[in-house]
DNA sequence: GCCGTTTTCGGCCCGACTGTTTTCAGTCG
C-alpha cells in the first residue's frame, strides 16, 4: 500500500507540465488568460518559497498565487501519481514537435498550428524540409520571407548553444561594456539589463541600456564590435548582434529623463512586470517603458507622464520602495515592498572573509601564503584553507601527516602576518570528502583540531535519494563538521545536481546549525537560490564562498555568491562570514555542542531500541529513531523573518 | 483558469515591429 503523503512529482517537474499544457492549449487556440494561468501557475512553482510537497501535505495548494480550484487539483494528482490525465489527453490531440517548432524565432502558436493544419508538419524536421521544398509559401498568411526566416531560425536553432552560466556571461558583456564607453564618449549612462541583471545563475541573451546624446553613434559603435559574428539588426536607437557563441545582444539608446522606466521594463522579469502594472492601475497609473501615466478607472489617461530617470523613482511613485533586481520574480516581492519589509539583501561589502578556498597542497595553484595574502588583500579579516580530504585522490587529498604539517604552516604565517601588523588571521580547515557509505575521511580526533571543517560530496552524485541525501544529513549531524559546501554538487549545463531530499537537509541544517554553502564558483552557483529562500525561512545559516583555487577567482566568485544569497532573499545576518572572526568561531562552538546533545538524545533512543530487541543501523537510527523534531531558529543568529 | 479597494462575473500588462495585407494578426520583449 503506497503511502499517501509520498510526493510522486517535484516542483519542478510540475512547473514543466504546466508549462507544456500552455503551450499546447495556445496552440489549439485556447483563451489567452487560460494559457497564461498555466504559465503563471508554474513561475509560482518555480519561485515557491517553501517545499511543494510541505505545501501539499498541509493541503494549501490555493494559497500558492495564481493557483486555483483546477491548478491545485492537477497539481495533487501529479502528486499522488505522478501522472495527469488531462496533460496525456492534450498530448495525444497536440503533437508535442509543434512545441518544439514554436521554439523557432517568429514562430508562435499561431504559425505552428497554420503549418500542421495546411501542411501536416509535426515538427523541426518536417517543417524544414517543407520549407525548403517551397511549400511554406503556399500557406496562406505566410510568405517567401517567413519561409527564408523559418530555415534561417531552424539552422539558428541547432546552432545557438542552450542558456550560458552567468560566470561565463558576465565578464564578456563587461569588456562589451568598456569598449563602448570607450568607443563613444557621450555615453552618459551604461548598463546590462534583463536577467543578468537580476543575476539568474544562467542566462539566455543580453540586454544592454544606454543613455547618450547621439543614440545612432551608440548603435553603429555597437554593430561594429570586434565581438560581433552577426549583425541582426541595427536601427536608429536599436541594435541586435550575435556573438560568436551564438548569444543575442539586444542594445537600445535612450533618453536621459526615461532612463528609469527603460531599466526597470527591461529588467522585468515579465511577471514582475505584469504584477507591477496592475498594481500600479489600481494605485490609479499605468506603467510603460516610457513612464507612469495617471488614468481612470476605464484607464484613460488623466494627466501627463510622469518621467522617472532612476528605478526608485518608477517604484516610488508607486509609494513602494525600490524593489532590488535580483527579488524581481514575482515571488512576493511587491506584496513585500507594500507591506514594507523587503528584506535588507546581503552585499559584498558585508562579506568579513571566505571559508573555503585551496592551495597548491591539493588541487589549487598558488601556495597557502600567496592566496591568504590575496584574500587579506581583498579586505578580509579571515581566510580558511580548506585543502582536500585524502581520499579525493584526484584532487591530491591531504593525508593526516600532511594536514598536521599545514598546521604548523599556518601557526607561523599568522605569527608573521601578526608581526607585520597584518589585521588578517588564516584558518586552518579542510574539505572533508563524504564517502559513499556516509563516513568521513579524518577520524573525530583530527577533525576536532581544525578551526572550520567544510564537507562535501564528490562521489556518489548519482546515487539514489535516500542514499545520497543520509549521507549529507549523516555528516551534518557529526559536531565536526560546520559547512556542506556546494550541497547538490551541480555543476551547471554539465552536470544534473545529486537527488537530494532538501526538505530533509534544509531540516537538518536548521536543527543542527551546520551551515549551508553557497557557493560563487561560476560553474556550481550551489545552492540553487530556490533553497536558500527556504533555507532562510526555516532559519538556516549559510556562508559565502568562493571555493577559489586561484586568488582571482576570489573577487568574481564572492560576487556571484552574494548574488545567488540575495535572489535568495538572505540578509547579513543569514551568512555566517559577515560575522567578526570572534563571534562567527562562537557560533561554530555553539553549533558542536548543540549537535553534541542531539546526538546523545539520538543515542539514547538507539538504546531504547536495542532494549526492545528491534535493531537497526546506525544512520537509520538517526533517521528514524524518533519522530523528526521541529525545526529550530538556528542559534541566536536567525529570527525568521 | 484565476481573482476581488471595480467585480463571485467580467475582467485579465503594454507597446513595437513585421509580413502579408487593404486593417491586422502574430510574435516578441
């Protein structure tokens, strides 16, 4: 007898069939606000701030915005079978290759319905050979361009590479950034939109804004970049270029005085937008990208424009305070902003220092002096060297001897960094690997001799949930261990992240203190945003960390850290290394003893068991022992919020 | 299909561009 309250469907794997079923009830030319609900209903999913399966145990599936009487009844059959009936039905009646047709640029809904209707296409291969062999021209509405357009887009298609890891993205739009600012002069304002800017961890193409006195010198200057593989188009204000990796730049050049209603349309996201405008109709405005125009209530404008030249002022107008970028998703952000606690998001400059980084002794390339004097450069106050665990043989883990003579290293380059009057202290840590059955590399003893112990999985990704999620809770519940570093173990476009339980490790994290990673290498961003919302709702703490193996990785890294922490709503007092060294090595301290009475409550139990003659092993144990406590405030640090 | 400081029914964000047309539907951001 299956158990009724076991989810068969995660949130995301929801969100894409509510996803697919817009797109096929667009194609079969169902209302557009039907359509649309599907869409919204999945962006909520994707941006739910707590665990989906949480929300559907309590039965408060209505109570996601956007998800209705029928949504939330779909939403539970896939969750009790992990099969919709009414998604197989569509599917049989909507071939699933238009779908994919409609991926094609100019080719909507609307257009791949046409071709299936008059030309029985049911997908990128039919439709391309249709349209070399002439026949998309005889369709009525469509013409010799469309079907040049559809060829080009098809080949564009195959082409193009999928969304790029923003690490990747970011420094050529900023060198893209510089030569135009150095090309033409009179640019007064420059500055990257769209999802780079709310700083999604990966990214589909480019939006560029510039304010400037002569826009068409902007957009020539543009379309001549030596970056530039294709020049899509190029307008009077406008600009579109393809860049060698196949990624669109879109440019526009406008007005000083509009500058703020440009940047914040531009930014979106598209739902924030939606929700903004109709927020702004009921304050009595209507929003464009050209400014605020006061209307009535059949939104006939009243009055004149209202120009905003900065984003705070199109928010403000509104009497809401500005909204940062990265929270723009349509997640609770303007109710947040109306209700006046927006969270006071975490920067760079709060980050005091970095809690994991690597030397030459494993698999980084600069010695332990070289990248603690980058890191003191930087401004930091502390450093941990968290070189790998032994058995990491790849990464040239260190054995017991070799960390205990990292020791003595440290010991003294402190003493010298003291000496030069240096406000800067190394710590001594180590990435502890998690080994396939759950144990630790270093005994208990070694362990308890360095300063902060960061865990991790490296091997065994793929193992199956229950597995690979007991090994993680395992070592957070060991009193040694007080960072798991890059959680899910992704690594992004090349490697699907472990299976882990999160509801499960986010508990386990609150309960313990062990604190969560999110980690800025541009090619892990792990943890995903999505968990460090619910993390930070359930009183986890994190830490920001570069895992550099090369002292400039820190500065890009640290930034991409802070990032992910704020689109994760997470404040300074969230991240454990905003802390002062005193008080963050307090709050370890205070973590191991907590775990310390845990574990002998868990203990005690076993006992209990064993007494009974009911005997099980030890992670087990820990598991099922007892009944999963509550999750706790972690320490004094989170208050919830 | 969702939702309510305009509503339990009748609304639902906004504008630019373009190709194929004689006034606009479809697509995109």
């Amino acid at each position: 007898m299956a158990d009724e309250t076991q989810a068969h469907s995660t949130a995301v794997d929801i969100a894409h069939i509510l996803n697919e079923i817009g797109d096929m009830l667009e194609i079969k030319g169902e209302s557009s606000f039907k359509t649309r609900a599907y869409r919204r209903a999945a962006d909520a999913l994707l941006n739910l701030p707590a665990d989906l399966t949480e929300v559907w145990r309590a039965g408060r599936l209505k109570d996601i915005p956007g998800v209705g009487d029928a949504i939330a009844g779909k939403i539970d059959e896939l969750m009790r079978t992990g099969k919709l009936a009414f998604h197989e039905r569509l599917i049989a009646e909507v071939p699933p290759g238009l779908i994919a047709m409609t991926r094609i640029p100019e080719v909507g809904p609307r257009t791949a319905l046409t071709l299936y209707q008059k030309l029985g296409v049911t997908g990128l291969g039919d439709l391309e050979a249709a349209a070399r062999e002439g026949r998309v021209r005889t369709v009525p509405g469509l013409g010799a361009k469309m079907e040049q357009r559809i060829i080009l887009g098809i080949e564009t298609l195959r082409r193009a590479s999928d969304r790029l890891p923003i690490g990747t993205v970011l420094p050529v739009v900023r060198e893209l950034l510089a030569m135009l600012r150095a090309t033409v002069p009179d640019i007064t304002h420059i500055e990257v939109a769209g999802s780079l800017r709310r700083r999604q961890p990966t990214i589909g193409d480019i939006d560029i804004l510039v304010t400037a006195a002569h826009p068409l010198s902007v957009v020539q200057a543009f379309a001549a970049l030596p970056q530039a593989a294709e020049i899509i188009s190029e307008g009077d204000t406008k600009g579109s270029i393809r860049l060698r990796n196949g990624m669109r730049v879109d440019l526009m050049v406008l007005e000083p005085t509009r500058y703020g209603s440009l940047l914040q349309h531009f930014t979106g996201s598209r739902q924030h937008n939606i929700d903004l405008r109709n927020y702004a109709l009921h304050r009595g405005y209507m929003i464009n990208e050209y400014g605020l125009t006061p209307v009535d209530r059949e939104h006939q404008a009243t009055g004149e424009t209202i120009l905003c030249a900065t984003e705070a002022e199109v928010y403000g107008t509104l009497g809401l305070p500005l909204i940062p970028p990265e929270i723009r998703e349509a997640s609770g952000e303007i109710e947040a902003a109306i209700a006046g606690t927006l969270p006071n998001l975490v920067t760079v400059d709060d980050l005091r220092g970095d809690l994991h980084l690597h030397s030459d002794w494993s698999d980084g390339v600069k010695t332990i002096e070289q990248m603690a004097r980058a890191a003191a450069d930087l401004g930091y106050k502390y450093a941990n060297l968290t070189d790998h665990s032994a058995s990491l043989f790849v990464a040239n883990g260190l054995t017991i001897a070799r960390v205990r003579q990292q020791t003595e290293i440290i010991k003294q380059l402190n003493a010298q960094f003291q000496a030069e009057g240096l406000n800067f202290r190394l710590l001594h840590g180590c990435e502890m690997e998690i080994k396939l059955d759950g144990s630790l590399d270093y005994p208990d003893e070694v362990l308890a001799e360095l300063d902060v112990v960061v865990a991790s999985v490296h091997v065994g990704l793929r193992q199956p949930r229950e597995q690979v999620t007991a090994r993680m809770v395992g070592a957070m519940r060991n009193p040694n261990v007080d960072i798991i570093a890059h959680p899910s173990g992704r690594l992004l476009g090349q490697r699907e992240p472990a299976d882990l339980d999160f509801e499960q490790v986010i508990a386990t994290a609150a309960e313990t203190g062990t604190c969560l990673e999110i980690n800025g290498s541009p090619d892990r961003l792990d943890l995903d945003p999505q968990y460090v919302r619910w993390g930070v709702q359930a009183g986890v703490m994190f830490t920001i960390d570069s895992d550099a193996h090369h002292p400039d990785a820190y500065r890009l890294d640290a930034e991409l850290g802070v990032a992910m922490a704020r689109r994760g709503w997470a404040e300074p007092r969230h991240i454990l290394n905003t802390r002062p060294l005193d008080e963050l090595l307090a709050y370890i301290d205070e973590a191991n003893k907590r775990k310390i009475k845990l574990t002998n409550r868990l203990s005690s139990t076993e006992k209990r068991i064993k007494r009974n003659g009911w005997r099980r092993s030890g992670i087990d144990a820990l598991q099922q022992g007892g009944p999963p406590p509550a999750p706790t405030p972690a320490l004094s640090a989170c208050d919830g919020h």
